[in-house]
C-alpha cells in the first residue's frame, strides 16, 4: 500500500530524447510524450529536419541551427509553453527525459542531525542516534523531513520508501510524522514507510508490539535490523519476525542486512537465511534488502551461492554506496576495503537491484543531498564502470528499479501506459547523464509539473566561443513543433 493520487491533467512533451534511448522508429532521436490523466498515453517519434545528418534533428553539417527549436545554435530557454483545449504544451527542445527517480531506502527521521566529531563505526552511530532520539520532537522530525522532501524532488525523486525508527524509547513519533508528511504531500509524491527496529526486536524487549501497531497504519511495509541483536540465533529470529509480520498484515519487507567488512561475526552473513526464510513463506518478490556489504567479503564460490538464492527467491539488494564506503574498512590501516555490495556480480546472477541515498549528513553519512543521480555517479566511480551501456544501467537502477522494490508490478518507464511521473535534465545527450549531473529542468509527477529550474549563465565576452560548447551534453535542435490539435488527433 502507497499513498498518493492520480493525476488528471493532460500535456505534450515536445521534443523529447529519452534516456536510454528513444524509439528506433525517431530518426531525429525525439519524440512528443502525449500525458492523459496522469498517465503516458502516447510516445511518437519525430521527423527528423531536412539535411539532419548527425542524429540530432535540425543541425545541418557545419552543426548550425535549422529549427526556431534553436537560437545562436544552441537550445533557447525551452520550456515554451502553451495550454490548448485543456492540453498544456511544453518544448524541451532536445533536453533528456527520464523516468522519474525513486529512493527505495531513505531515512527522513534521522537526516540532517549532523556528524559526530571523529566520525564514527556502525556501532557508534546507531549509539549516537539513539542519543539523539531521546531528544526528537514533533516538530523537529518534522522539519528536517520536509527539508529532506524539498531536496528530493528538486533532484526528480517522486517516489521514497522511509525507512523510520521505532522502539520503545522514540516510539512511534517518526512513523506518525511521516504518515501526516504523506498524506501532506500526496498529490506528487509516492510514500511508504518502513517501521524500521533499528535497535532490534529482542534485544528491545516492546518494540514488536509497537511494530504492530505502526503496521495497522495505510503505506506501510515491515522493516528489519537483524544484526543489532546479540546473537546469530536472535538475528535469525529476528528475520523470522518480520517475515511473519510480512505474512500476518500483507505487507511487503525491507531489512538492513549484513553490513560489516568480513564474514567473522555470523550475524552480517544471513542473506543465504532470509532467502531460505522467504521462499518457505511464499514472499518472493516481496523482500528487500539494503546494504549486504559482506557480498564483498565473500570467495567467489560461496557469493556465486548466495546471489543465486537471492535470484531465485526474486529478493531485491539496494544498494547504498555512500553510508557503506564511509562506513566500512575504517579500522584498515592499509588497502582499506570498499565493503560496497559488488554490482556487477549481483547483474551477472540475476539479482534484482537498485540504488538510494540512504543517510545524509548524519552519523551514518556525512554527506550527501538526497539525489539517486549524485549516488549514480558514486557507485560508478567504485564500481569500474566504463561503459555506456553500463551508465544506462544505472540510471535505471535509480528510477525504474527502485520502482519495482516498493511495487514489484510498477510499471515506471517512458512508455505508453506508465504513469508520467518523469524528469527533464538540463542536458541533450542521454549517454552523459550520470558523467555530467545536469541540473533537473523540471520534473512531473501524475503528469502535472511540480519542480522547475531555468538555467542562466553569464560568460566573459572573450569566452563565447567557450560558451558555445558549455551546454550538458551536446546541444541539439529540433523541428518546428506540430499543433497540439495534431498531437491529439
């Protein structure tokens, strides 16, 4: 169960160059995005301009501009907007389009509370929170989620799965807040919330009985934090509690899962356990898990072993590059270790995957800006990826993957039939996204434009020549646009 609304607004996104790659039957490499009722209803390509030789529709060889899409040879401030019959009209002018991001493993309660001096190691931050829990307020909780909100969907996030706290010392006051924050904002943005025991259910004697409570909530999934129990025997009944939860209220799980640095402490090495435990419940599907950084750990043998009973129960890993490099190998005095799930494993086996912010700038991750883009780019860096396929991929990792974690049957893509929660980067080359981090030039959700950012520059006048070359990606025209009217027949 989420929370949100369906749009009814109607738009035509003009001119568009879909991330990943537009229909083949677009020789110009653009296509309109026809929106009906907060869904896409249709995608057509369009023409490309006479004397297009390069792929880029309206640039002829010497790369000038053909098209009034195009001023001085480069995009002008598209967003050209006109509103026909109901239908509102927006030229993108060559501009990327994506589907929409989606972060299936963000903590709102605790963002934003600042680092300990020092840093700290896993253990020292689930202390240090829980410090701080003991001092969280209504309106505090309150604030900084909306903050966290705010950075979001500036970066195009429409949908997050929250992961928040409870136990018997904060207890229920972040899952109460985030209910109101969702039905709050409901009209953009796709929210469930984890009822997450981070402290542990044995080990907090309450906290189950408050887990239930929380679960009885509308968009609301079954957390879990095995490894903060005492022993490999409590970690694993503690996975068995929440997969019964999982079973008792319908309801989809979520569990932190084995984040150390190597494979000493049998509590970090369940993964095998919850994929056993799942397919005995009949749960595939219906099972995430975030972190499994002791994947890297393991021999090739037994993570190829692991993986594949993953893959077979259909539970999806997400990733969470930013806590787990700040988090693992602080105690190696040299090599020190990555301790990030390894990513082209899990493709190799089969495993369904996506990627989230996780923390930010808390005690867990100092950084951070709640942009899946941003952790996009990071995971690459660790993760040797080259190619532009493999960038494609992770694009996708951070929307419709992240889709498929909070609803396995979501449909979160440019295509007819997908609800048209998307994002417009301010970039003309689909294969630059991730290397370049193009602002977001707007972002729709249900259809309905709920973020925008115009871009304006200023160079030096000996530095137009330079300037001409500035633009995210390479500029790219377009053809007159057709009539709304057209568009709708």
């Amino acid at each position: 169960m989420t929370a949100g609304r369906e749009g009814a607004e109607g738009a035509v996104l003009r001119n568009a160059r879909i991330a990943g790659g537009s229909d083949p039957a677009a020789p110009s490499g653009l296509v309109d995005i026809r929106i009906e009722g907060g869904r896409i209803a249709t995608v057509r390509p369009v023409p490309a301009a006479p004397g297009s030789t390069d792929g880029y529709s309206g640039l002829d060889r010497a790369g000038k501009a053909e098209s009034p899409a195009v001023r001085g040879g480069r995009p002008r401030d598209s967003g050209d907007e006109a509103e026909r019959g109901g239908i509102r009209s927006i030229d993108l002018g060559g501009r990327v389009v994506a589907p929409a991001f989606v972060e299936p493993h963000l903590h709102l309660d605790k963002a934003l509370l600042g680092t300990p001096a020092g840093g700290a190691t896993l253990a020292e931050a689930i202390a240090a929170t829980a410090e701080r829990k003991a001092g969280f307020t209504t309106a505090d909780v309150r604030a900084r989620a909306g903050r966290m909100l705010a950075m979001a969907l500036r970066a195009g996030t429409t949908a997050i799965r929250a992961q928040t706290e409870v136990d018997p010392g904060v207890g229920l006051l972040g899952v109460e807040v985030m209910s109101a924050l969702a039905e709050e904002h409901a009209s953009w943005l796709e929210f469930q919330i984890a009822v997450f025991p981070q402290e542990g259910i044995l080990s907090r004697p309450g906290t189950l009985e408050l887990m239930r409570t929380a679960l009885r909530r509308p968009g609301t999934v079954v957390g879990g934090c095995p490894y903060s129990e005492a022993s490999v025997t409590d970690a694993r009944a503690h996975v068995d509690q929440v997969l019964d939860l999982a079973v008792e209220f319908g309801v989809l799980a979520d569990l932190h899962l084995d984040l150390a640095d190597d494979l000493d402490d049998e509590r970090f090495t369940l993964a095998e356990y919850v994929a056993r435990a799942t397919a005995e419940r009949g749960l595939e599907g219906r099972v995430a898990l975030g972190h499994v950084t002791t994947l890297a750990a393991m021999p090739s043998v037994r993570r190829g072993r692991v993986l594949d009973a993953l893959a077979a129960a259909d539970i999806g890993v997400v990733v969470l590059p930013a806590t787990d490099l700040y988090l693992m190998g602080r105690a190696d005095e040299s090599n020190a270790r990555r301790g990030v799930a390894p990513l082209a494993a899990l493709r190799e086996h089969g495993v369904r995957t996506a990627i989230s912010s996780n923390n930010v700038r808390n005690a867990f991750t100092p950084t951070g800006r709640a942009d899946p883009l941003d952790i996009a780019l990071l995971l690459a860096r660790v993760s040797f990826v080259s190619e532009d396929a493999d960038f494609a991929e992770l694009l996708r990792l951070a929307s419709g993957a992240g889709a498929r974690i909070l609803n396995p049957d979501a449909r979160h893509a440019v295509e007819p039939g997908a609800r048209a929660d998307l994002v417009v980067f301010d970039s003309f080359d689909p294969a630059t996204v991730v290397v370049d981090q193009p602002p977001r030039h707007l972002v729709l959700a249900r259809g309905r434009p709920v973020y925008r950012q115009e871009r304006l520059e200023s160079w030096a006048l000996e530095l137009a020549s330079i300037a001409e070359q500035a633009p995210f990606g390479q500029p790219a025209a377009a053809p007159a646009p057709a009539p709304v009217a057209e568009l709708a027949g």
